[in-house]
C-alpha cells in the first residue's frame, strides 16, 4: 500500500521556513493549552490550582511516554503502534513479578527489557520483512496481551513494598517522579529526533522511503529502531504505572494505544511520516491531559474521552491529507 | 527423483495451510478425545463460525479492494445493542432491522472518511474503532441489555438437517452469494482490478471511488449483521460483543489465502478460514484451554501467516500477476536444474 510516498518534499521537515502558516501551527498548541485552561477555570474553580495541574500531568506522564514513542514511528513512516496496550502490560506485570526474584530494580529494568523484545519483534516485521505495521502490531498486541493475562491468570499482581517503589511513586522537589521522567525522557530524545543522524535518518525513510534507500540511508534499521524505543517507553510506562498505584493487571495500558496516536497528530506530527516534533507531542499529550481532566470535572462519563479521542484523530488527519493534496497538487 | 528440501515444504504448507489445519485438527481432535470427530461437532463448528464468518465476509471485499476496516467489531457492538436494547420500543423483528441499519449507517461514515475525505483507510477506520466503541459504551452505560423475549431468537441455533443450524445456512449462504457476485459479475472482476493496481483501475474506466465506498458499506452491512446474529441467538446485547473479535476475523481471512496487498481473495476461502479457525477453537475448548491461550495462538497464527505472504510475496509495489509468474518461472527454472 502507498501510505508513505506522497510526500512531494522528502528530507527534514521545513522547520526553518517561516510562513504564515507555520506560525499559526507553531502557536496553535501553546494557544490550544491556554484556551482549555481558560475554559477550564470557568468550569471549576478547583481547575486552575497547582495541585490539579500537577495532578493532571502525572495522570498522562507515563502514557506521554508511549506517545513519544509513537512520534518516532510515525515521523518515520511507520503509522502507529497498536501493540502499546499489551507492552505496558508486559512491563508491569514483569517489572512487579519479578521483585521477589531479582528485587525492584531489577524487576523493573527486565520489566522494560521484555517490553522492548515486544518492540523487537514489530520492528523486525515492520522494517526488515516489511508488513504493514497497523497489521502486525495489531496481532502482535492480541499475542502479547493474551500471553500477560496467561502468565498472571486474569489476576493482580501486588507490589513488594521498597525504597525504589516508594521513590517512584513519590515526589523530587514537589513534582511527582513520573512526571520528571516523562519530561526529562521528552527533552532527551528531542535532542535526539532533531540533532542527531538517527533523528535525520527518521526523518529521510518517512519522507521519501526508496531516495533515502538510494542515499545509504539505513532504512530497515531506523523503522525497526522506531517501533524497538516505543515498546521500550511503553515497558517504561507499565513499569511507572504498576509502582506509582503498587498494583498491575494486564489491562492496565488499555486504549493507551489512541492516547498516543491522539497525542501525536494533535500536536501536528503527520501519520503519514516526514515531519514532526517530540515537543509538539508533548504538547499534544498536555492538551490530551487537559480534555480529559476536562470531562471528568463537567461530569461527563468516561467513555466521553474515547469519543473525543476517535474524533480528533479523524479531523486531524483529514485536515491533514486535505492540507498535502493541496501542497501535492501546486 | 524428487528432492523435498524445508522450503519446499514450507511452500506447500503455506499454499494448502487451510487443508493442513483442518488434517491437523482434526488428527489431534480424534487423537485427544474419544467423541470429537462427530457430526455434532462439525455442526457447532459451523454454528458459531457464523457470527465471527459474516465479520470476515465483510473484510473479504474490502481486502480485495486493497483496504482495510478495522471497526467492524465496534459496529458489530453497536449493532448488537440496539437489537437488544429497542426491542420493548419497537418490537423484536424492527430492532433487528435497526441494528443492520446501524451496521450500514457505521458503513457510510467510513466510506465518506476514506472516499470523501481521503483518510487512509487504517486511520479512519482506526478513529472510528475507538468512536464506535466509545458510543456503545457510552449509549449502554457499560451494561449489557438483556431481552425481555429470550426465546425469539433462539431458532438461530436450532438443529438444521444434522450438521447446520439456521444461523451457519445464513453464513454460508452469504459466502455463496458473494462468490458468485465476486467471480461471477463484471462488478466483482473490477474489484480484483480496483484492488491490483488502483491507477490501472483508472484508466480502464472504473468508479474506483464507488467501489471502494461500496465495500465499507458492505462491510459496515456484515458488521451489522455479526451483531443482529450473535445479539438475538444469545438474547443479549453486549457494548462489547464484537470488541475481541477484530483479529480472529482478519485472521480467519489471512488463513484463507486473501492477501492483505489486495487484489486476491475469495469468499469461499474465507469460510473456509472461518472453519479451520473455529474447529482450532472448539477443539482447544473441548480440551479445556484456557480462552487467554486461544488469544496467544490466534495471534501468532496471524503474524506468521501474514510473514510468509509477505515473504513468499516479495517486494511492495509490484502486482501479485507479476510476482506469481515470476515465482512461476523461477520454480520451473530451479525444476530444471535440480
């Protein structure tokens, strides 16, 4: 299927152009995060204090990882990881069974090094033997998810009390932990999606797959590398889940999956690959955070987030492939 | 003489794998227990093929048409619910009606997402997977309703001449139907065109926009369909029917022999993947498996399968002809020298 070809302009994303434009798109998520804070504070009066905020970036920190996972796959080309649900399961359940064999630590770095074989097997299907990636990580995720609930049994999995869970579930400096990694881990391959080779490889195999082939870029290793460092994140986040509320059950990542891909697209990142930032992510994954915390404090039921979830996806990416067709067709 | 090196055989395996997992059912069935190869259970197999078989008759053409609808298990909710859940208003035959309605209605957003506003059809049935869901969760409050007329719709899975029950004539009956509209109709030929080359398509002249809306409606129409069955045999309306049911469709699918690249497929085929699939089903029930394990091999069936197509399949962007003839010439090539 030609999902990935139609960039006209393969290469780097134009970010040093200045148009129209690209300022408006530069602008509009910091101006989306004001308005729904605006809109927020006439909602509840509870809304605009320190400790709600806070409390709603800690909610989204560890599903943000996931999402800047995703930045990676799909600025490459690789559309979207749907196997994240049954990662950050494997994360949890393993990073919390295994303390008693191995201790916290270590439990909860064989948590994300499962996590990451999870990630392994997509990238070698995705990017050596080349299947569509919606395809294998869709059955990957119902192999994996099937195989956490087998090795738990439809149960919980308690966590040992320790000094590393309690650090993890607490806070440094008045913010909670979580939200320090997720945005320590954000800055960091920030740096690495836009200053380094890999970063430019990323972008090359999403913009223009066959020319970047042609100019040695290594195409199979990136897709690959892309969809290995989501399940590693996605290992991460199960892991921060399952320590911050001291329990872990294989549903625990479920529907974090659209929360990514959400994440993603609303902070202008194309599923189509090419173009995209780790910073506009992080501000996709605040709006996210934002909407959510939103809905509950209205009183709206749960599944109210799903439906504006699936919405925004389907509006952006229409807006989306109408804005290439546009630039295609000039 | 003949020399069977592994990868000949793992070319036979992959070609005839639906003959292969029924023989292997069927051998390890008759091994493991005493009264499994029996009509009765060719008849349950059958039976509960139907409502996972019209999910994955409706994925047969969208496939062909190198599409994908990943929603259909959410409209097949929708439609489960509103079968169950309007039956007091509107009487039991009315509801049924509703929830084809809704199946069809699911149809036609998709089709305008992916025909209208050009969304690939992975992302737009992808938002539309999460929005169903979402909307039955939302409309039942998480709860499932339960039919004031249980009995109506238990006929469904009646006996029917010893190996059938009305629902499995239903489903096969379908997949009849659709072969013939598939290889017997100019409509159905220029489908396989649609999904082989779609700028070829094109230029021969072909609605492809109307095709490829039409198999979304058709789609959304089975999806519907999979609910109204499964809703009325069972007399329930779960909001989360059809939830687990995408990959065993799309599996069912693959196993059959339709290609995920497009342009290949039949319906027959996809019965009998439906088949195979559900006789490997029953057969790790009657032995007691855990439902979890049926997950596990589901999914590893699917993504080796799709990796051997994929291998035996070669490179993207060149046509199934071409890659079969080559395949075709290479084999006779490699005939003639060993």
């Amino acid at each position: 299927m030609s999902l990935v070809k139609s960039d006209p302009n393969p290469g780097p994303a134009p970010a040093g152009t200045l148009t129209a434009g690209s300022v408006l798109s530069v602008l509009s998520i910091p101006l989306a995060i004001v308005a729904l804070m605006v809109l927020g504070s006439f909602v509840s009066p509870s809304f605009l204090t320190a400790r709600n905020l806070v409390n709603i970036l800690n909610a989204y920190s560890a599903v943000g990882l996931a999402a800047i996972g995703s930045t990676f796959v799909a600025v490459c080309g690789g559309l979207a990881d749907l196997s994240i649900p049954a990662n950050v399961a494997m994360g949890a359940l393993v990073a919390l069974g295994a303390q008693t064999l191995v201790g916290p630590v270590a439990a909860a770095l064989l948590g994300i090094l499962v996590a990451s074989l999870g990630g392994l097997v997509n990238g070698v299907l995705i990017g050596y033997v080349r299947i569509n990636p919606i395809i294998v990580t869709l059955g990957s995720g119902f192999l994996l998810l099937g195989l956490s609930q087998l090795l738990v049994g439809g149960g919980i999995v308690y966590s040992e009390p320790s000094a590393f869970g309690s650090f993890v579930a607490g806070n440094l400096l008045g913010v909670p932990v979580a939200v320090w990694t997720f945005f320590v881990v954000a800055l960091i391959l920030h740096i690495v999606l836009s200053r380094t080779p890999f970063g430019r490889w990323n972008f090359a195999v999403g913009g223009n797959y066959e020319a970047s082939a042609a100019s040695a870029v290594p195409v199979r290793f990136t897709r690959a590398a892309a969809f290995v460092l989501t399940g590693l994140l996605s290992g991460m986040c199960g892991v921060l889940i399952a320590l911050s509320i001291g329990q872990a059950r294989p549903i625990i990542g479920a529907g974090y999956e659209f929360v990514a891909i959400s994440a993603v697209v609303l902070g202008g990142t194309s599923l189509f690959g090419g173009r995209g930032s780790i910073l506009r992510t992080v501000g996709g994954v605040i709006i996210l955070a934002l909407i959510s915390n939103l809905i509950v404090l209205i009183g709206l039921p749960t599944p109210s987030t799903g439906l504006a979830t699936g919405t925004i996806i389907l509006l952006v990416v229409a807006v989306d492939a109408y804005l290439r067709r546009r630039t295609g067709a000039e | 003489m003949m020399r069977l090196n592994i990868g000949t055989i793992g070319n036979v395996v992959v070609r005839y794998r639906l003959l292969v997992m029924l023989a292997a059912v069927a051998v390890f069935g008759g091994w493991t227990l005493d009264d499994f190869l029996t009509l009765t259970t060719l008849q349950s197999i059958l039976d509960r093929a139907a409502v996972v078989g019209f999910l994955a008759l409706g994925l047969t053409p969208i496939l062909i048409a190198g599409q994908i609808d990943l929603s259909i298990g959410s409209i097949m909710s929708l439609a489960a619910y509103a079968t169950i859940a309007l039956q007091p208003d509107l009487g039991n035959v009315p509801a049924a009606f509703i929830g084809l309605g809704v199946g069809i209605l699911a149809g036609v957003v998709n089709a305008l997402a992916v025909v209208v506003f050009k969304v690939t059809s992975l992302v737009a049935t992808l938002a539309t997977l999460l929005i169903g869901a979402s909307l039955a969760l939302l409309i039942s409050n998480g709860q499932p309703a339960s039919s004031a007329d249980p009995l109506f719709g238990l006929f469904l899975t009646d006996n029917f001449l010893a190996i059938l029950t009305p629902r499995s004539v239903l489903f096969i009956g379908a997949a009849l139907l659709m072969f013939v509209w598939l290889k017997g109709t100019p409509s159905g030929r220029n489908l396989y065109a649609v999904g082989s080359s779609m700028p070829a398509a094109i230029s021969a002249g072909i609605n492809v926009n109307g095709y490829i809306a039409g198999v979304f409606v058709l789609s959304g129409f089975c999806a519907g369909a999979a609910g109204v069955i499964q809703a009325l045999s069972s007399a329930t309306g779960s909001p989360i029917a059809g939830s687990v049911l995408l990959i065993p469709a799309i599996t069912a699918v693959v196993i059959g022999g339709t290609r995920l690249e497009g342009g290949r497929g039949s319906s027959l085929a996809t019965l009998g993947g439906v088949v195979a699939l559900g006789a490997l089903t029953t057969l790790s029930e009657y032995n007691g498996v855990p439902s979890y394990t049926q997950a596990v091999y589901t999914g590893l069936i699917l993504i080796l399968l799709i990796t051997l197509d994929r291998i035996a399949g070669g490179d993207e962007g060149k046509t199934t002809r071409t890659l079969r003839s080559a395949a075709v010439a290479k084999q006779t090539q490699q005939g003639g020298t060993s």
